[in-house]
C-alpha cells in the first residue's frame, strides 16, 4: 500500500525532521499495519512538502490513520518577509 500526501507548515518557523506515521486498521479499529517516514528537507514556513509511506498491508485493513509523530523547529522567520 502506498500512502501519498501533503504536510503544510502553518506556522512562522522551519519545520525539520518531520515523520509521518500511517497504521492500518482494521473493522474493530485494531493496528493491523504500521509505517514511518521522514519528510525529505525542511518545509518552509507557510509552506508544503510531500510524502509517500509505503506500508506492507496485512490484508485486513479497512482504513488508515495518518499522523506527524514528531517534528523539530528550526529558524523563525520574520513576519514581513
């Protein structure tokens, strides 16, 4: 299974080292799968970077939950720039 998305920075500073989590649930809502994925470079402040996870599905997921796991901030950015 691959998972692509979009992580947006709303806020004024760097965002580094940002992971995206994604598990795979199934019809009780139990993690059947789970994969983790740095986001590649630092996204801007006010700004957007890509993702793609790839999870090895187990066959009985019948949803996903996507999530940032953890992220660190880097410079603040000057609101008139």
């Amino acid at each position: 299974m691959l998972i692509q998305g979009e992580i947006r920075n709303s806020s004024t500073q760097t965002a580094e080292r940002v992971m995206v989590k994604a598990e795979g649930l199934d019809e009780n809502g139990r993690v059947v799968s789970r994969g983790r994925v740095y986001v590649p470079g630092t996204i801007a402040p006010r700004g957007v970077a890509s993702f793609e996870l790839r999870l090895s599905s187990s066959g009985s997921e019948r949803r996903y939950r996507v999530e940032i796991e953890a992220f660190e901030f880097g410079a603040r950015r000057n609101e008139g720039q």
